[in-house]
C-alpha cells in the first residue's frame, strides 16, 4: 500500500511543473484578454443592433482575436529572430507594459471606445475587427503574454498548452459576449470594479516576475556576472 501511495506522489510531482505553467498561462493570459473587461464596451456598441446582429459582431471579433493571438504565439519566436529581439529583452517591456495595465485595471478604470450612432452605422460590419477584437479582447497584453508564454515553454506539450489556453479564452469570451446582458446585470457595477481591481493586481505580481526575470540576465551580461 505504501508502494502505491509514494508511486502516486510521485507521479503527481512529476505533473505539478506542468500543471503550474498551465495555472501560469491560464491566469496571465485571463487577465491581458479581460473577458469580463470586455462585457461593457461590447454592450454599449451593440446596444443598438438587433441580437442576430450582435451574436455576428461576438462572433467576428473572437476569431478575430484567436486568429492574431496564435498567429503571434507560433510566430513571436521567428519575428525574434528577425528583428534580433532577444527574449530577456521581451520581457522587460512586457513587464512594464503589464504594469501600467495593471495600475489601470486596479484603479477599475476599462478602455473606452468614442464612437457615435453615424460611426456605428457606417462600420456596423467593422466594429467586430477593430476596435472590438483589436485592440480590446486583443490586445498588446495579450499580444505580449502570448509570446512570452511560447518563449518560455520548454516543451511542445507546454507550448500546446499555451495554444489550448488561448483557444479556451476566446472561446470563453464568445459565450460571456453573447451572454453579456445577463452578465452585466448578474455582476453589476459595483462587481465589475472589484473584479477588475483584483485582476489588476495579479497583473502588476506578474508584471515584476517578468520584469526582473529579464532585466537579471541583462544586468549580469552587462557586469559579466556568472
């Protein structure tokens, strides 16, 4: 019985490193996509529109956004390359591109979208592409998050973890888009604040993991430190 109990502990230390970069991937990526952040610009820019017509605008923008996540993610390492952008480098921007992100999520303030009744009329069938999918479900953050995520795994089952977070993400946002009403309602305002308060403060601790882990390196480059 002992045997049994020591080769299942040890097998699920063996799954744990997996299942922390999934948790990893998982909550980064939550918090840049913002799903539920998206709720109300989706509302007030489909206020209008027959709900045929908003389902068609949840729909183009999450393709949208799954299109250019994983375009990113399976090329981020490529543009590297070509550019000559090192990871270490990645890493300090995003770090502080996560950082004023989060700052702005905790003071629970969303992106706003000017648009008037002429706008929507006139681009009812681009409002999904941008700004809707691009730049907000779509975003820098996420952009960023995408390619740090495939930067950092090890292994073609993390990397596909990571794909498989972003399609699950999307996904997610699809059905809160089309059940954004109801979702609004259920949370409210004052839910929506804390909401956004509490994921703008795992964005800044992810931010300063990022930071340092690529600033380190550099600094040790710099000083020639082993």
């Amino acid at each position: 019985m002992s045997f049994k109990l020591i080769s299942v502990f040890r097998s699920n230390m063996t799954a744990s490193p997996l299942f922390e970069f999934a948790l990893l991937s998982f909550i980064s990526l939550f918090t840049m996509v913002n799903p539920i952040g998206v709720i109300p610009v989706y509302t007030a820019m489909t206020a209008k529109l027959s709900p045929q017509e908003s389902h068609r605008v949840a729909r183009k923008a999450s393709l949208t956004a799954l299109f250019i996540l994983l375009a990113f993610a399976l090329t981020g390492q490529l543009i590297f390359r070509f550019f000559s952008i090192s990871t270490n480098s990645l890493r300090v921007v995003g770090g502080v591109i996560f950082f004023l992100m989060g700052y702005e999520m905790l003071q629970a303030r969303l992106s706003r979208t000017q648009f008037d009744d002429e706008t929507t009329h006139e681009y009812i069938n681009d409002i999904s592409i941008t700004p809707l999918g691009i730049p907000i479900i779509c975003g820098p953050g996420a952009i960023t998050t995408s390619i740090l995520l495939m930067n950092e795994s090890k292994s073609p089952i993390e990397s596909g973890i990571v794909l498989g977070v972003i399609i699950l993400l999307i996904a997610l946002t699809y059905f809160l888009l089309l059940g954004a009403k109801q979702v609004t309602h259920l949370i409210g305002e004052n839910g929506n604040k804390v909401m956004l308060r509490l994921m703008g403060l795992i964005v800044m601790v992810i931010a300063v993991e990022f930071f340092f882990s690529g600033l380190t390196p550099i600094i040790q480059g710099i000083l020639k430190i082993q």
